[in-house]
C-alpha cells in the first residue's frame, strides 16, 4: 500500500512542479506580449509625428535603392560572365 501512496505523492509533486513551471511561462509570454503592445503603440504615436514619419519613409526608400544597386551589380557581373562565356548555372 506503501508503494501506491508514494507514487500518487511523487505524481501530484511533480504536476505541482509542471505547474509552477508553467506558470513561470505563461508570465514570461504575458510580459513578452504586454511589451510588444507597447512597441507597437510607441511607433504608431511616433508615426503621427510627421518629421520622423519623414525620416522614417526616407531610410525605407535609401534601403531599397541599395538593395536595387545590388541586383544591378550582381546582374552586372553575370553580363561581364556571359560576355566572357563563362556562364554560371
């Protein structure tokens, strides 16, 4: 009978343990979304703001203009490539 108490004492011990543990997750999560929420709101207020709504859309457009002038120089490079017949698969 000794055995059977023991086992139902280690099993509720352990749930207790998943369950704390749990719990130490779900706060983390919580604290994770609430600061997320908050982030976001920031940015939004931020963005009423026109001067760094400016500033913003104009790093927006500088990153896409370098990126363009990598797809030029990669498509550059396969030109001079093929030009040379050396034709990369």
């Amino acid at each position: 009978m000794g055995n059977i108490k023991n086992f139902f004492k280690n099993a509720f011990n352990d749930m207790k343990e998943s369950a704390k543990a749990q719990h130490e997750v779900d706060k983390a999560n919580f604290q994770a979304a609430k600061a997320e929420a908050k982030a976001n709101w920031e940015e939004a207020k931020a963005m009423s703001n026109p001067q760094f709504f400016k500033i913003s859309q104009q790093k927006k457009h500088d990153e896409m203009i370098t990126e363009a002038n990598d797809r030029i120089a990669a498509a550059q490079e396969r030109i001079d490539n093929a030009k040379k017949g050396e034709i990369n698969e």
